[in-house]
C-alpha cells in the first residue's frame, strides 16, 4: 500500500530544501552507502547495484517508507536537467505504469 499524503509531504519538503541549498540536496540525494543483502531484498525500499555493491539512498529508504508500486518502482522521484542538477522533486503516479524513483 502506498501512503499518497506521507508522498506528497515528502515532495513538497524536498522541493522546499532544494529551494534553499540546492547543492547541498544535490549531493545528499546522490549518495549512496553499501548495503547489506537483508536490506536489498526490503519489500518497498529501492536498492541499486553499482560497482558490483548493493547501495541504498536517501530516496531508496524514503520510498521505501511511502510503500512500493506496482512495478515494485518508487513514488517518489526527480527531475534532472542535462548537467545532473536537480530541478524539482515529484510524485510519480501510484498505478505502476514505468517510472523510476
């Protein structure tokens, strides 16, 4: 189950927060810490292998705290422009249908 309200209050703070420090947000977002196997086959947090390493974000546990779609993807995700900098924070719709957080 997905909490859409508890999605749509993390949106509108991260926005808020890259409104103020946007580099700052940039770089927090963008890191990354190893994580172990328990922790990578969580039913609703959003985990990546880089390097041969599963890692885990900021925004792979917060998903994981809003709850999974269907395509088992975050609702909670980005915009980036061309040179990596992010431009605002979203909701991505709730039915699955691709996307990626």
């Amino acid at each position: 189950m997905i909490d859409e309200q508890l999605a749509d209050r993390i949106v509108a703070f991260l926005n808020e927060l890259n409104a103020i420090d946007t580099t700052a947000i940039e770089k927090f977002i963008e890191h990354r810490v190893p994580c172990n196997a328990a922790l990578s086959m969580h039913p609703t947090v959003q985990c990546g292998l880089e390097h041969n390493v599963m890692t885990v974000g900021l925004l792979g546990i917060l998903n994981g705290l809003v709850g999974a779609r269907e395509d088992q993807w975050g609702v909670v995700a980005m915009e980036v422009e061309d040179d990596g900098r992010i431009t605002r924070f979203v909701k991505l719709p709730t039915n699955g249908k691709g996307g990626r957080a």
